[in-house]
C-alpha cells in the first residue's frame, strides 16, 4: 500500500510539473477518491 501511494504521489507530482494546472490535480483528486470508496 506504501508503494501504491509512493507511486501514486510521485504521477501526481510529474503531471501537476506538466500541466501545471492545481485546478486539474484536484480534480483528479476527488475521482481518486471517489473511486476509492466505491471500490471499498
């Protein structure tokens, strides 16, 4: 699970360095999330 989130963390900050976009992040954020509880 530490991986995941490792890996996890290390996408969102490569893609927030390409887009340079917070708004999107956070966005991604929430569908993480939101898909988080779905699948639990």
């Amino acid at each position: 699970m530490d991986i995941i989130g490792k890996i996890i963390t290390f996408v969102m900050s490569t893609f927030s360095n390409l887009v340079g976009s917070s708004s999107m992040i956070e966005d991604i954020k929430k569908g993480f999330k939101e898909n988080f509880k779905k699948g639990s």
